[in-house]
C-alpha cells in the first residue's frame, strides 16, 4: 500500500491520521515515509494493521497461494508410498509458488 491509499482508509474507517500517528507513535512526516519507503517498525505495522483491519498481506499487496494438501491413506505399503510422492509434489509445487511470491516481495521492496 502507498500513503495514499493508507490514508484513504483512514477515512473510509472513520479514523483520524492524528489519532493513528498517535497510536502507532510517530510524527506525520515519519509515517510518511516510512509507508512510501515500506521502511515502517513491524511493530508499528501491527498496530497499524490492526487500526485499520487489515493484515500485513493486505499492506503488502501480497496474494497468498490458493494451493492445499489433501492425503488420504488407504491400502498397503505401495500405495502409501502413492501418497507421500503426491504430497511432496505438492509440497514442492508450494515452494515454487512461495519462490515468486518473495522474490515478487523484494522486487517491491526494492523499488520503494
């Protein structure tokens, strides 16, 4: 999220940007930058998630994967064997996807 869109939500919750800065402990000019620079204490960000209802994912923008696990074990030793394979595919599908939501995270990081 950038400063404006923070403070557009401020609004839309019927918040005042004193009453945040007050809460989270920091001057106008501090929380400015530190939104545009995405520099902000997670301290200070929990806080300021929890203010404005939403999670440190949201503030980020970032979109968790939709990816599940299902393991159903049925039969003997072969098809156990069936299903660990399956669930380590699907455990390595996870990290990829995790592999390109952080580096998509530093990219952001980066460029702020």
């Amino acid at each position: 999220m950038n400063y404006n869109e923070i403070k557009s939500l401020i609004k839309k919750k019927g918040l005042d940007v004193k009453f945040i800065l007050n809460e989270v402990g920091m001057s106008y000019d501090g929380f400015r930058l530190s939104i545009e620079k995405q520099t902000i204490e997670s301290r200070k960000l929990l806080i300021l998630c929890n203010l404005l209802g939403i999670s440190p994912n949201d503030f980020f923008d970032f979109v968790p994967s939709d990816v599940t696990i299902v393991n159903n074990q049925t039969g003997g030793i072969g098809n156990c064997q069936t299903n660990i394979n399956s669930s380590i595919e699907a455990l390595e599908h996870q990290l990829e996807v995790k592999d390109i939501q952080i580096k998509e995270l530093l990219e952001i990081i980066k460029s702020k």
